[in-house]
C-alpha cells in the first residue's frame, strides 16, 4: 500500500472569523518515533470558535491548523515505534512537553487535527476504546479529558468523596461530565437557559438514576436552588464553564471543602478579576483551572470508558462533512448545540 503524500487540511482564517480549505504536503518519510494516522472525525470546543473570533485568552498560532479532539486510525510507523501497530484506533492527546518542559496545546501554538492525515510523534498518541465509533472518539481528548479531571478523577482519594456535581450549561464538557457522573454514582445537577435542552437531558438517567436540572434564566439564584436539591448542604464539585462572572454564585451553591473546576470562559474575560479570597477562606474551597489533563489522565479515561462500555452517542449533537467545516464552525458558535458538534472526514 502506498502511502499518502498529500493531505487536506483546514487552517484559521481570522481575517474572515472561519476556516479555509488546502492541500499541503505530507512527509516522504516517517522518523523512527513519529506514526501517521487517518482522521475520521474531528469534534470542536469553544475554544476552536474563539480563535478565530479573537476571543480566546491564550497564545496561539493565528494561522494553525483548529481543533484537538479526534478519531483516526494509524497507518503507517517509524521503524522504532512499539506500542501502536498499523489499523490502532488512537487519538491524539491534548497536550505535552517540549523538551525544554515548556506546555504545547494541540491546536493552539501546535497545529491540530483538522485534516484528513497527519503525522504525530508515538507519545503523543494514546489508545481509543474498541466499542466507540470515530465520531464518539472524537470527543475525548479535551472535552473528556477535562471532564475526567474537573471531577478529580485524577485523584482517587478526592474522588472517593464526591457525591454531588453541578455542571454549567450543556455543551461539551458539561454533557460529558454528566455521562461521567452516572456511572461513578455522583448526582449531576445540570444548569440551562433552555427548559427543552434539560428535559432532553432526562433520557439519560437509567435504572432509577436522578438528573436534577435547574434554569438559571428562569432562577437567576440557581445557587439556592443547588442548595435545596442538596438538604442545604451544597454540591461536592461545581464545573464551571462561565468564567469570573459566575463565580459568587459558584461559591454559594459549593459544599464547604468542595471544588471549583474553572474549565471555561462563556462569560467573557473581564479587565478586573472579582476578589474571592475572602469566599475561598469561608468555604475552605479548593479552585482549581483546569488545563484538560496529562497523557496519562486521557489514557484512564479511555480505559474507563472501555471498562464501563460508556455510550458516548448522547454527547453528539450535530455531524457535519468535511468540506462543510466553515458552517461546522459558525454553527457551535451560533451556541444552538447541546453536546459535541463533529466533522465527518
């Protein structure tokens, strides 16, 4: 078989707020550790939109290749790879470290995987669950990953004692943590301005399993309402999407020695950060900014979601082709999403 030469990639276009299309060169030869893969699916997260709106406080590459999260195949290996072989389903993981220790982040100032070939060193690859298709894969690698570690599963003594998690809003991060919930036996309180994106949310409690949802437009003190739904207690981890602007509120719904997981920025990034200090003393809290999670962390994810046979289908809202990545883009920006919207490649 012979291999590729070219690939199809999509790069940012800011000047335009999307994406457009080429056709660059893949390399002749593969280096001893580096593997080829196929892309299959490609999901997107907020933070692949707010790039190109320039709304995204991080540094990156204004012309780089979006998106961090797929499903692929590997096709071809170095001579000194040994842990994958040729027909692996892998993803690549999020992040990892430069020689020199210095943090590089797929699809911000490292091009990302919105193409439908690339080639990656071998550890930066990790093995996806056997019973997933490409496109519940695709959804792994940030918005998993974080779920993963916002609930703290990457630390199993912390985990042990979380009862309770509040999730903010339906997109990505949320709806996977919700499906993390589930099987861990954590109570997930799901927060929505939609009434019809909560009750869609219902159909994934099993065997006597309980969402509680609440409408933050309808109950602008959704705390209180956190703290009804929990005998006044408060939730063990509260997921927070919004940002700055909600962290008052954040404060008030968590359980004293609980843990804010600041994961997003829907809220915006103002000039001024609010003063929490005096709230962090109160609540004995732990907040925590949550940078997705290590190589490591993305593999027990995976091997979680193998063990447990977790349906990562609910986490999918809209599939769109290849060639239709621009309205891709535009629709997750547009916020009508519940879950993941996917490329099919």
């Amino acid at each position: 078989m012979s291999l590729p030469t070219t690939a199809r990639v999509f790069r940012r276009n800011e000047a335009s707020d999307n994406i457009e299309q080429s056709i660059e060169p893949l390399p002749k030869e593969l280096k001893p550790t580096e593997v080829l893969i196929q892309i299959h699916a490609v999901s997107l997260n907020f933070r692949d939109v707010a790039m190109i709106h320039d709304r995204y406080p991080a540094p990156h590459d204004h012309r780089g290749i979006p998106c961090s999260d797929a499903g692929a195949t590997v096709v071809a290996i170095g001579d000194a790879v040994t842990d994958f072989k040729k027909g692996d389903h892998v993803s690549p993981t999020f992040r990892w470290n430069t020689p020199d220790g210095e943090m590089r982040a797929l699809g911000g100032d490292f091009d990302g995987v919105l193409r439908d070939y690339a080639v990656y060193e071998s550890d930066a690859l990790v093995k996806n669950p056997d019973h997933l298709s490409y496109e519940e894969a695709s959804t792994i690698a940030c918005a998993g990953t974080t779920a993963w570690t916002s609930l703290a599963q990457d630390d199993p003594k912390k985990a042990a004692n979380i009862k309770t998690a509040l999730m903010q809003g339906t997109g990505g991060v949320s709806l996977f943590s919700l499906l993390l919930c589930l099987p861990l036996g954590i109570t997930p309180i799901m927060t929505s301005s939609s009434d019809e994106k909560l009750a869609g949310l219902q159909k994934l409690a099993k065997d006597g399993q309980k969402i509680h949802s609440i409408n933050y437009r309808k109950t602008p003190d959704w705390a209180e309402e956190a703290l009804k739904l929990t005998d006044g207690k408060g939730v063990d981890v509260l997921v927070n999407n919004v940002g700055t602007s909600s962290m008052d509120q954040s404060f008030k719904a968590l359980k004293r020695f609980g843990t804010i997981s600041l994961v997003g920025f829907l809220g915006g990034t103002p000039e001024k950060m609010p003063d929490v200090t005096m709230a962090i003393l109160m609540k004995s809290a732990h907040v925590q900014g949550i940078a997705t999670g290590t190589k490591q962390d993305h593999q027990d994810l995976c091997n979680f979601l193998a063990d447990k046979k977790v349906d990562l289908k609910p986490t999918i809202d809209k599939v769109f082709g290849f060639d239709d990545s621009p309205k891709a883009f535009e629709y997750l920006y547009s916020g009508a999403h519940v879950g993941k919207v996917v490329i099919k490649i």
